[in-house]
C-alpha cells in the first residue's frame, strides 16, 4: 500500500506561508526565550477539534429557511480553545470559538457535564466561555428547543453529539497543551468588513452612540495572542460581523468567513495539518462580539451562490490581515489575575432600576414574545417568511393591541411597539420552545474583560454594556469586549431606542423594550463584584430539556450502489491534464454521509505522487479549495461528486482523487467503502 505523506510539506509553495516568517509566526525558541516564560505570569494552553456534524439531509442554521437542507460539506467547522491560568492566584478560564450558527441550553449544559466528568471542579459555567462564530452555513438540530429545531425537522442528536465532542476534546487538548507563556493584547481598526443592516435604528440612538460610530460600525479588532520563546503559537481575534456571507441558498456545509480566517491563518499561513497525529503549532480563532446589526454584505442584498463563497473569502481574509498586522505589532503585555463571575437570570422577570432605564423609573421585562418583524428575517442578509416585513405589520398590529395587550396590559407595557407574531412564552407553558433563564457571564485576563452574552447585541446595545461593565470597574472601554453568542441563545438584544423601530433585530428582542437595561444593571452587579472579590451565587440554571427533544427525520435505512455498479467506483473521471486555478470534477459511487461523520478524519484526499513511489495528502475536506456534493441516486445510491480546485504554484506531477464513505445494510451494519480516481496531470 503506497504511503501517505502529511499535506504539511505539500502544496506550500505559493500560498502564504513565504509571506509569514518570521513577524507572524517569530523563530524557534532560543533557551533564553525559554528561561523567560518561565517566569511569566500565565499557563496557557491551546486545544483545536474537529466539531462537524451531518453534512447530508439536516436542516441548516441561521436563515430559518426549510428548504435550506445540507447536501455536502465545502469545509469542516472547528472548535478552538484556549485555557489560561492565573499562575499566582490559581485561577483558571477557558475561552472556547465554535464554528457554528449559536451556542444552546442543550450544548452548554452537555459540555460542561462532560467536563466534570474529565477534569472534576476545573471547569465549570462560571469559568467556560463558550461561543459561537454565528456561521449560517452549519448545521441544526442541536438544540433541546423547539423553536430552534423547526426548520431542521426535530433534534439531531449525531449533530449534537459531533458538537459536544469537539468543544470537549478542544478544551482537553488545551489543558494538556498548559505550559508558561506570554499573553499580548493589542487593538486595530478593519473597516469594510462590516456595514449596519439596520441604520434607521441605529440612527434613533442619542448622541453618545451615534457619534462614537460615526459610520454605524464598530470597526474596532482586538487580538490576544499567545507566545512561547518569543514565537506566537496561538491568537485569538474579535471582530463584529455577521456570518452571513454565505447564502441562505448554500447546501454546503461551510464555516464562513470567519472560518475561512481562522483556516487562513493556520493552515495557509502556519502550515498546520489538522489531520496530523501531533498538536498543531498554531491555534487562531475568530471570535464574534457585539455583531447584531452587522453585516460582511456591504451592498446590503442577500448573497447568490457561488458568489458567496468568493466574498467569504475575501471578508475572511481582512479580518485574518488586521489580525495579522495586530500580530505583528508590539502590542501590550497582559499583566493581572485572571477572574470570571456568572449568574443565571430569568429574563422574563427582571425588575430593572430606574439607574439604568434611561427614562428615569422603573421597568420590567416581560414574557418572550417573538415579533412580526422577527418573522420576516434581516431583508439586508437573507429574508426569512414571506408576508412580513421589517417595521411595522398592521394586521399583527391589530392582533397585538385587540387580544394580546388587551388580555395581558404587562406584556405592552414590556413589548410595545412590537406587533406580536407569537406570545412563545405562554407556549412554553405547554412545551420548550425557548429558554427563559440563562447564565450572564463577566470573564477577566489581566486587562481584558469579556462579556458573555448569550445572544446577538448590537454595537449601540454592545457600547452601553462596555460603558457599564468598564465604568464600574475603572478600565479603559476598548478592553471590555462583547463576546456574542456565548453559552446560550435569547435571540437580539437591542437599545431601546433601536427596539422602538421595530427592525428584524428589535422585532427579535424576545423580553421586550427593557432587556438591554436588565442586561445593564446584571453587569454592573458582576462588575462591582468582580472588582470587590466577592463571590456570586449562580442561582439555578436553565432546565435541562434533553427529554423532550423530538426528532422527526428517519435515519438512513439503506445504502446500495448503482445498478451495475460497486461502492467506490468512480462514474465520472477526472480529464487527463489540467492546468493551475482549473476545477478538477470526479463522481463517485457513494453511500449517505450521516452513517459515519468521519469526525477528525475526512472523506476526501487529493494526493499527489511522490518520486519515491508514494502519495502525498495536498488537500482534504477541510480545505476551501475541495467541495463534496451528495445527492441521492434513486432510493438507496448515493452519487458522491468531489470537486477540487487546483491552486497557484500547485507543483506539476500526478494527482489522483480519494474518496472515503461508509454504507449501512438493510441489518443495520456499517462498512467502510472507498474509491480513487484514474491519476491525472497538473502542468504549469
């Protein structure tokens, strides 16, 4: 059998490793180097796994649309970690990127019962952040809710299972990976990565915000990165942006442009093969902040496929560039202890100060309630039902003020003027449909303070809370950060101004016109806290609902080939030659892609021959420039269809094309098939 060389010698003349020497990635450790982390203040560690779930026949997340079913992968998502310890104090966090659309109940809690079970008390809600980049192109289902698992047919628990595993081998890894090590923070600006889908609201905002961003974005970047003997082998960047460059009319399961950031650097850049048997080099992760009302679509129209892919990309590929210029700047030593505070809140019930209301009395928030505008989807990124609208919806208008506010005065007092589409908290009385409790989250690394907040805040929402949090505790605003989309999902969170328009992020606000304000007085409570060394009671958590998830979507029954034809072979061949930048196309005879998720593997390798006889791996399906297609051939076939596009500077030799899959009988039992294409030629 001819042996198979790792793709981190292959295929790197060209890209951008010749460009990173030695001012990204710095030199080897010199024992001098080596003596001085030792007497660094922090243990970092880095851990990164692979957390792709179905590629084929599940719903896919973000854009609510249910014929947005999976028919492929065009490049596996990823969960990074980064645990760093306060060497003097003994404490410890764990900062986790996840590339998928949210975090829910359901992962949050599996996750950090998976890592009792490993690490006993290390870990806990308290100390574990863990977020989402907000990617629209993975996959559903794995939520114990059921608001979520709508357009994904029910839950899908190898989804799930995929997503648990990989966010738990990450922050293992880390923990392993724990050796001294010198933290740097720095701050960019990247503008147009970034626009505001949603200016009318943005614009009724006084002028504290409104003049802060003058162009209604938050250009701000930050990175922290990670350095051992003075060579950077970890980095973790915020930016606000939406993961919507790809479509709602992709099937490809991807990981946008923030994945394509984190694959740019690692992998392009640092050369890290993720299929090796060793711990990569470098670890990057791009991580989402307050980016609610922001959009990569600059031109503010929903993408078309493939185009899509070209713009993730490029969006990608400026943030991974600001992050990279941060990199190689000196930058700030971070210096101080490492902290982290959590509470649960219930937040149809807070009863918010009038210190924080804006209007001078008190408030409270209010049972959720999705809005009419809410059904219709952000119209700049992708719409969602049609029927409604952004703004106002008078014939829901109508329902609102004749049954709703009529049957409940608190729920306008807490929502208008929303046009209520669906009272889903008086469903939930029946069944899960959302959460209503969920764990606020304030995490310090020396300097830097993040905000966990468990859903998307828009930059006006995103500078009020910064305000509160740096306000409280005496640090400089651009330290305190957002982290989005972290440890559970409540949908938008607005300013009240904002929330008046009644915009898709207002209409999305689920508590009402005073969340953002309870989210404010809940901070500050955490800060002052924080500041003071006092402990924070958790109170309890969000119920666990994993009894109640349904799932109405049959497994795969069956896998047979074509008629005539035998798992593996190859339906189409590849052309004989090809040049540089050209598509290679090969059609294999397959099975479903669900029977094994191949997780830390792949399905794919584009080999090369060596001269010594052997094959070298050059991409694999992690890789942007490779897509697998699945479509179903008949009632059990499965046509497989394997695209790789040849990228400049390829070396000139033999290719081939490797398929990989597994095929379950009518018994239920899973073999593993294969299939390789005739070799074909790259010239120059």
């Amino acid at each position: 059998m001819p042996r198979h060389t790792s793709r981190r010698t292959v295929l790197r003349a060209g890209t951008a490793v010749a460009v990173a020497g030695a001012g990204l990635l710095g030199t080897l450790a010199a024992p001098a180097a080596r003596a001085a982390d030792d007497q660094e203040p922090y243990l970092v560690g880095r851990g990164v796994a692979d957390a792709t779930g179905e590629i084929a026949e599940v719903g896919m997340m973000g854009y609510g649309r249910t014929d947005q079913q999976a028919a492929g992968l065009h490049a596996r998502t990823r969960a990074r970690a980064f645990v760093i310890v306060d060497r003097a104090g003994g404490e410890r966090v764990a900062l986790v990127v996840v590339e998928i659309g949210m975090i829910f109940a359901s992962v949050h809690q599996e996750v950090l019962r998976r890592l009792r079970q490993r690490h006993g008390d290390l870990y806990t809600a308290r100390n574990v952040l863990l977020a989402a980049t907000h990617s629209h192109a993975g996959p559903g289902g794995h939520s114990h809710h059921a608001l979520y698992n709508l357009t994904t047919l029910g839950f899908h628990r190898a989804t799930f299972t995929a997503v648990v595993d990989g966010v738990v081998e990450a922050v293992t890894r880390a923990h392993d990976d724990l050796a001294p090590s010198r933290l740097v923070l720095s701050h960019g600006t990247l503008r147009g990565a970034s626009v505001n889908r949603s200016r009318s609201a943005f614009a009724r905002n006084p002028a504290d915000i409104t003049d802060h961003f003058p162009e209604a974005v938050d250009p701000q970047t930050t990175l922290l990165r990670v350095e051992r003997g003075g060579r950077q082998v970890g980095a973790v960047n915020w930016f606000a942006t939406h993961g919507t460059s790809l479509s709602g009319d992709n099937r490809l399961i991807s990981t946008d442009n923030k994945g394509y950031a984190a694959y740019h650097w690692e992998r392009e850049v640092a050369g890290v093969d993720h299929l090796a048997p060793t711990a990569p080099d470098f670890v990057a992760a791009f991580a989402q902040t307050n980016a609610g009302d922001m959009s990569p679509n600059l031109d503010l129209r929903p993408p078309t496929t493939p185009a899509d892919f070209a713009a993730a990309r490029a969006n990608g590929l400026a943030q991974y560039r600001a992050a990279a210029e941060q990199a190689a700047s000196p930058g700030t030593a971070v210096v101080g202890p490492v902290d982290s505070r959590l509470v649960h809140v219930d937040l149809s019930d807070v009863a918010v100060d009038a210190e924080f209301t804006g209007d001078g009395r008190p408030h409270r928030t209010a049972k959720p309630a999705v809005g009419a505008a809410m059904a219709a989807g952000s119209t700049e990124d992708g719409p969602a039902f049609p029927g409604f609208v952004e703004g106002e919806n008078p014939f829901w208008d109508f329902l609102s003020d004749t049954l709703l506010y009529t049957v409940s005065p608190e729920l306008r007092a807490a929502h208008a003027p929303k046009d209520v589409f669906v009272p889903i908290g008086a469903m939930n009385e029946l069944f899960p449909w959302v959460p209503e409790r969920f764990p606020i989250q304030l995490v310090r690394v020396g300097q830097l303070h993040l905000l966990g907040v468990p859903g998307e805040i828009t930059i006006g929402a995103g500078l009020r809370l910064r305000r509160t949090v740096s306000g409280t505790l005496g640090v400089e605003p651009r330290d305190v950060l957002v982290a989005g989309y972290a440890n559970g999902y409540f949908h938008y969170v607005t300013t009240p101004e904002e929330y008046d328009a009644q915009q898709y992020e207002g209409g999305s606000t689920l508590f009402g016109r005073w969340q953002l304000p309870a989210l404010q007085q809940t901070f500050a409570g955490l800060a002052a806290a924080l500041r003071d060394g006092r402990p924070v009671p958790p109170g309890p958590g969000t119920p666990d609902h994993s009894g109640s998830a349904l799932s109405f979507q049959p497994g795969v029954v069956l896998d047979a080939p074509p008629l005539g034809h035998e798992f593996g072979d190859v339906l189409t061949q590849p052309d004989a030659s090809y040049r540089a930048g050209q598509r290679v196309t090969t059609v294999f005879a397959g099975a479903h892609p669900s029977n094994d998720l191949r997780r830390g593997g792949t399905y794919l390798r584009v080999e090369r021959r060596l001269p010594d006889g052997g094959w070298a791996t050059v991409a694999d399906d992690a890789d942007w420039s490779t897509t697998l297609r699945w479509a179903r051939d008949g009632l059990a076939a499965s046509r497989i269809t394997i695209t790789w596009d040849i990228p400049p500077g390829a070396p000139p030799g033999a290719y081939r094309v490797h398929y990989a899959g597994d095929a379950r009988s009518l018994a239920g039992t899973i073999r593993p098939i294969s299939g390789t294409s005739r070799e074909f030629t790259v010239t120059t």
